[in-house]
C-alpha cells in the first residue's frame, strides 16, 4: 500500500496538495468487461461500471471515448474515462443471494447507486514530471482468479475496511472479507501502480505495461523502477458498501469465523477483488492539472480551475443494460449463473 506508511486514504488526501477526488455515480451495471472480455455481451460474471456514455462492451482501443461520450456520471465534465469493479452480494443461510447495495462517499451521499470514489493522487514529496495518460491508455488491479494471499500479494493495494463510523477509514483493515459485522459497512479500496513503461498504453494481462515503485514508500520518494521509469498519476477507487441491512446474527453464518459476503464472480474470501480504468480525459484537461508548467501543483491549486458539474447533473447520466437479467432481490444464483466457491 503505497501510502505514506500505511495512513488511510482519507488521511492521505488531507496531507496532500496534489490530489483530483471525484464522485462518480453508477452509469450501469451490467454483465460486461470490456478488457477482459471484449466484445462479450453476457462477460463471466456482473460488474458496477461507472464514466463516460460511450462505454460499451468492445471499446476498442482505436476509439477515444473522450470524443464519442456525451455525457459522464463523474464530477469533472471534461473526464469520460470508465472505471468498474465487481459487485458484492450477500449470501443467506438458506443459499439464496441478496446485491448489496452502496452509498455515496461523504458529501456526495447522493450520488446514484452509490458509485466509485475515484481519486487521482501525484507523490506527496515530489509531484513533478508526472505524465498523464495518453489516448488509449488502459490497465487494472487485480484478478478474479486470485484465491491467496501469496497470488495476490503480486497486486498490491486491496483493501477493506470494517467501518465502525462513515468516516473510521484508517482502522480495521484487512486483505479479505471482514469476518465480522462492520456496524457502518464495508469499504473496499483499489490503488492502481503509479509507475508505467513509457511505451506500451496496454499489455496482454493489462496489468504488466504497469507497476510498482522500487520501495515502499512512494510517497516519500521511493523512484519507479528501470524497466517502469515514467510517474503517472496514481488512481485510487473508494467503494462504500451498505452492509448494514445484514448486520443481524440471524442472518449471518452460524459457523464461528466465517462471513456472507461473495463478489459476483463466486470469490467468498476477497483476495480476487479487482478493478479496471480505460482513459477517456478530453482536451488535455488531465494534463494541465498535473502540469508543474502550469503552476497546477503548487500548495492547494490541484484543481487548477477545471470545469466541474454538480452531482444532480451527473446522475442525469445512465445506461441501459446490455445483458437484460434479474440483479437484484433474492436470488437462486448471481448473474451468470454463479455460486459462492466452497
């Protein structure tokens, strides 16, 4: 967790000058991943996909969905990137399966379906020459298929956090699923590697054109290693979700030390979390926030007067599914026909 030893993300923004934090509102869930699955309408199992409108299941790379978009669900109107994680259920006793539904981050509590808390973040010791993403810039965090802690420790910075108060987002940290009741929810937490090849825009994994700095604290210095030499912004998603309907001993397993929660691709432990961007910031506005040139990152002018729009203006942004199915309610099997793994 490339964070200033180990401080919550919360605590991180308010250390940092140089931090773009955006509330994005759900654009659609939907059975589709454009990365892993391209051009898969009905992908293996359900995501929340959050952004730009023109988000579809190929996006093809050759395509800018900074020109094809017309509206975004985020909070600045120049950024029509995509960014989507999994969705979690709730498991009952009896088999059946319930969608956990989310909240808005603090302040915007209002934003549809909950979303993504999307941050961008430059070191905190030395934010220059940074270089934003280019046009077709893509990469995630993470693997489905990842069951352990040893094959997920290749990932780095997955999270969750057993929430006691909306705002207790520095304690009660783990690498899977809490096997208690968290009083205020559970929030999950994805850092993508802030260090990039220079050369390829995606990789076959989309993961491996990416990686991690030579030490653990980025923040303070650490560098980017020769093989991934270029700091890009490092993007963050925040993930709020309402497990507060379920906190009722009833409900819960009655064997001591296990939970309810599953992420819709069957994973009840939690180590094959993971999270997806594909770029879409249009007219070079990304990069003239993270522009020292432009004095964008000096003390307290991150935002560098980029246009932003309310959340009411955002959530007037959606969707409609591409894979017509039943997601929410109780439910036999996740969509795609998915189970719990034993």
């Amino acid at each position: 967790m490339f964070c200033l030893g180990g401080l919550s993300l919360s605590m991180l923004v308010s250390c940092r000058n140089n931090v773009l934090k955006m509330s994005c509102s759900q654009l659609v869930v939907d059975r589709i991943d454009p990365l892993v699955n391209p051009g898969v309408l009905g992908s293996p199992h359900l995501h929340q996909l959050v952004g730009g409108n023109s988000l579809n299941a190929t996006m093809d790379p050759n395509n800018n969905p900074g020109e094809l978009s017309t509206c975004t669900t985020c909070t600045f109107p120049d950024d029509f990137s995509n960014y989507w994680t999994a969705v979690m259920y709730f498991r009952a006793r009896n088999g059946t399966y319930k969608r956990v539904k989310q909240v808005g981050a603090i302040g915007s509590e209002t934003a549809r379906g909950g979303g993504i808390t999307v941050y961008y973040l430059a070191p905190h010791k030395d934010p220059t020459n940074i270089v934003p993403f280019r046009d077709g810039f893509r990469m995630r965090n993470g693997d489905s298929s990842v069951r352990n802690a040893t094959s997920a420790s290749r990932f780095q910075g997955i999270d969750y956090t057993c929430l006691v108060r909306e705002d207790t987002r520095y304690t009660n940290r783990s690498a899977t699923f809490p096997d208690h009741m968290c009083p205020m929810g559970i929030l999950t937490t994805i850092y993508f590697p802030p260090c990039w090849d220079g050369i390829n825009l995606d990789s076959p994994d989309h993961y491996s054109h990416v990686s991690w700095p030579t030490e653990a604290d980025y923040n303070d210095g650490a560098p980017c290693p020769a093989t991934h030499p270029v700091k890009i912004p490092q993007i963050i998603f925040e993930v709020q979700w309402d497990t507060r309907e379920f906190n009722t001993p009833e409900l819960w397993p009655e064997e001591p030390g296990t939970q309810p929660f599953v992420w819709s691709f069957g994973d009840a432990k939690g180590y094959g979390h993971h999270g997806d961007y594909i770029f879409g910031w249009t007219g070079g506005v990304l990069s003239k926030a993270f522009s020292d040139d432009e004095g964008c990152l000096g003390p307290g002018n991150m935002l560098c007067e980029l246009n932003m729009q309310s959340i009411e203006k955002a959530i007037q942004c959606m969707m409609e599914t591409s894979v017509r199915e039943e997601v929410d309610g109780w439910l036999e099997k996740m969509p795609g026909g998915v189970e719990a793994e034993p």
